[in-house]
C-alpha cells in the first residue's frame, strides 16, 4: 500500500481514494468531509487495514512488536564465535 502524505489544494480533493488524520490520541481516523465537499460517505477498506494495524502495533501483536520481541528472545538470535590464533612458525 502506498502512503503519501502531502498538502493537498481544494481544487485536487476529489482526486484521492481516501483521507485519514493521524495523531498520538487520534490512532488512525478517517476524514469524511473537508469544508463543505464530503470526500467519503464511510470508511475505506484502506483506512480500516490501516487502524487494525495500527491497533496490533499498539497492543504489541504487529509484525513490528513481533519482530522487536524476537530480536530480544535468545531463542531467536545467532552468535558465532570465531578463535583467531596468531600465525605461529
């Protein structure tokens, strides 16, 4: 999915699919209108992924929490240990 974020001037709002606010206490939130001009009657299928996403991550489930715990799980992680010894004659 790509994602862009840019300002956007009223004469090019009806050019995209679906528009979200983002925010520490808004998570993910859909825009349903902007001034007068109503951009979406309900919630895109992008939005949606993007929320439940957002709320795996925050709950530690995601794939980025997953991958954070398994970085720190000795189970999961590779040493080697290779001798050098001096070249003796």
């Amino acid at each position: 999915m790509k994602i862009k974020e840019e300002d956007i001037p009223l004469q090019k709002i009806d050019q995209y699919d679906e528009y979200i606010l983002t925010g520490t206490s808004l998570n993910i939130m859909p825009v349903r209108q902007i001034n007068d001009l109503v951009v979406q009657e309900q919630v895109g299928e992008k939005t949606k992924l993007l929320q439940k996403l957002f709320k795996e991550e925050a709950a530690g489930v995601g794939v980025v929490a997953k991958n954070k715990k398994m970085a720190k799980d000795p189970r999961y992680s590779m040493s080697m240990t290779v001798d050098v010894h001096p070249d003796t004659p």
